[in-house]
C-alpha cells in the first residue's frame, strides 16, 4: 500500500471538511446543533451522537473526493478496512461580529449581512483510515461563522 498517498487521504479528509465546501452543511449542522458527527467516507453514511441520521451534504463530498482519489492511485477501496471522519462540533448562537469578516455574507437584497445573530462553529475533525497492516490519522480544527437563516432560499 501506498503510504504517503493514504497519509495524504487521511489529511485531505479533515482539509475538505474544514474548507469551503461545508458551506453546502450549514443548514444540516445547524439542525443537529453541537455533538459528535461520525462520516463514513467510503459509504457517506452518518451518525450524530450515536445515532443514525440523514447523510450530510459533505458527506458526499468526501466519498467523491476518496473513491476518485483511490482510483486515481490504483488502490482498491476494498483495500481500506475503514475511512472515516470523526468531528466533535461546538455550535453557538452570537452578535454579528466586527471586524474583517463582517460583511463576508451577502444577502437576498444584494447587500452584506452584518446585524443579527449568528452561529458560530468550533469543529475538531479527527480522520482515520485503516488497512490492514497500516493506520494513518490526522486532525484539524476548524472555526467558522454565518449569519442564521443563512444561506437564504
């Protein structure tokens, strides 16, 4: 098995959870508050606190990103005995902030979103993937805020 390019999943599985595409999970983390979110990156499946719930949308980001990765290195998913995220999230409601990233979020009327709430997350993304002769690990911590209601439909 390849050792530096499962090293480099099991990084790359924190780095997309803690990257832009979680924007597409506000709404879903929002709806299970703070707690414990367990991914499957080779199924999607997900658990909060233990248990099952609907797969969240980064889910899927990650089992794209690992089953193109994987056969991108010729290594078969088969090979993996488990590839999985494990993210304790700290969810909070607060006042907008101030400073540089007041104004980030633009709202239906086209105009920065910079009064009310909003949520902020704590995330410590823990990965994991596993073979049978190797184990390779990596952790990431992830802070982020939106404004509630955001993004708005």
């Amino acid at each position: 098995m390849r050792r530096k390019r499962l090293n480099h999943a099991a990084e790359n599985l924190c780095s997309i959870f803690c990257g832009w595409r979680l924007t597409n999970s506000f709404a879903e983390i929002q709806a299970l508050g703070s707690g414990t979110l367990d991914i499957d990156a080779l199924s999607a499946h997900c658990s909060f606190n233990g248990g099952s719930v609907e797969p969240l949308s980064i889910a899927f980001e990650l089992q794209a990103w690992l089953a193109r990765d994987l056969e991108a290195h010729n290594i078969p998913p088969s090979a993996l005995k488990e590839a999985v995220l494990q993210v304790s999230i700290e969810l909070n409601r607060v006042p907008a902030p101030s400073g540089p990233k007041s104004g980030f979020y633009i709202g239906k009327n086209g105009l920065p979103i910079e009064k009310g709430e909003f949520f902020k997350l704590a995330a410590r993304c823990r990965s994991s993937i596993r073979t049978d002769d190797a184990h390779y690990h990596s952790e990431k911590l992830y802070r982020e805020q939106w404004p509630v209601g955001w993004p708005q439909t």
